[in-house]
C-alpha cells in the first residue's frame, strides 16, 4: 500500500485555469489535468530560478518528492505543448501559504492568511502605500513600470527603486 500524499505547501493561485490550442473548440480535445502542487513547483523552479532544494523547502516537502513532483508537471506540459491537448489546472492536496505585504514608505513586511482579505494599511505607519508580494522575486504586484513580462528588465527597475 502506498504512503499518503503529504500536503504541499503553495503560495499561488493562477488567475487561467485552462489553456488550449488555438481555433479548437474545448470539447473537441483532450484534457490534461495539472495539479496546484505541480504548477507551484514550475513556478518555484522555472519562473523564480531556486534550486530544488530551496523550492522543496518552500513547499514543506522532501528534494526527491519536489524532483518527482516537477518531472510530472514537465511531462504533462510538453504532453499539452506537442500533442495539442488542454491544460486544467486544478486539484491537488494543498495547503495554502501565507501572502506577504510590504509598505513602500516604511518598507515594513507582513503575512497574512491566505483567503483573509487586502489589508487597508500598513499595521506599522498606518500607510495605505500597501503592495503585495509577487511571485516573481524583486517584482512587486503593483509596480507598474509599464513592462508585462515581469522578467529581467523589471527585476531590475524594482532593484534600482529599492537601492
């Protein structure tokens, strides 16, 4: 008999739950369910560049568990990618992780509950000058520089901001 599966640790949930190829009516395709486990684990090792040791340890899981867990998104990925299926995401044993909030003008960070609601201001300064922390490292949501690909040109506009 197998171990139960531990719950995962996940610090996002994206706003798309399906993505499919162009021109093809949902129902004509195949499906290809990919777990919110499995998508935090691409978001943590791809988007944000840690290493599997680091992401497993953000996802209260083992090295190896975080390696198969990745492999499996990969796969299910590149399933969708050259078979042109649907990719749903869903499901998953999950536990939400704590969201994170700066305050631009005292720089005070805080967490919150996942599911809690935005905080109005900062519980330090009383400023609303509140942002929350992306998923993207150096980025914060709200930035507002103009570029939406929130890779390497605003990782460095937030690092010039801050220094």
């Amino acid at each position: 008999m197998p171990r139960p599966v531990k719950c995962r640790k996940v610090g996002f949930v994206p706003d798309m739950h399906c993505f499919k190829p162009v021109g093809i009516p949902l129902r004509d395709l195949e499906e290809v369910e990919l777990t919110l486990d499995e998508i935090e684990a691409v978001r943590l090792a791809d988007l944000k560049g840690l290493y599997q040791e680091d992401a497993a340890g953000h996802m209260n899981i083992s090295r190896q568990t975080f390696a198969n867990i990745l492999v499996s998104a990969h796969n299910k990925i590149a399933e969708c990618l050259i078979l042109g299926k649907a990719l749903r995401i869903e499901g998953g044993k999950i536990e939400m992780k704590d969201r994170q909030f700066i305050c631009r003008d005292c720089k005070h960070t805080w967490s919150l509950p996942f599911g809690s609601g935005r905080p109005q201001q900062c519980p330090q300064c009383q400023s609303p000058n509140i942002h929350r922390e992306s998923a993207v490292e150096g980025w914060m949501v709200g930035q507002g520089n103009g570029c939406r690909q929130r890779r390497r040109c605003c990782r460095r506009n937030a690092q010039e901001e801050t220094a």
